[in-house]
C-alpha cells in the first residue's frame, strides 16, 4: 500500500491538485483521478524536478 499525500498549500477541499507517494519509486496521481493510475518516476529524478522548482529553475 502506497502512503499517498498532497501538498501543504492545497486546501483541505481543494479538489484540483496532484498526489504522490514516496519510495524508490516516487508515484503522481490525479486527486480527481485517482481511478486512472499513476505516473511513477525514480526518485533521484523527482527530487531534481522538485529542486529545479525550488530554485527557479523550471
């Protein structure tokens, strides 16, 4: 079982936002969506993405 959560910044009720779910592998679903699946990505390279868009970067 995925341990799934959303930003911070995304309301309680705000319906249009993503998840993801941390590991090896970090997972990205739709929280409209969730029925549809997930993007998995490795981790190295979501936390480059994150990190470029803490710097500006992206």
């Amino acid at each position: 079982m995925n341990d799934w959560h959303k930003s911070s910044y995304s309301g309680a009720k705000d319906p249009n936002c993503v998840e993801v779910a941390e590991g090896p592998q970090t997972l990205v679903r739709d929280t409209r969506h969730r029925d549809l699946g997930y993007l998995a990505f490795p981790a190295d390279e979501w936390q480059a993405f994150v990190d470029g868009l803490r710097t500006g970067d992206l």
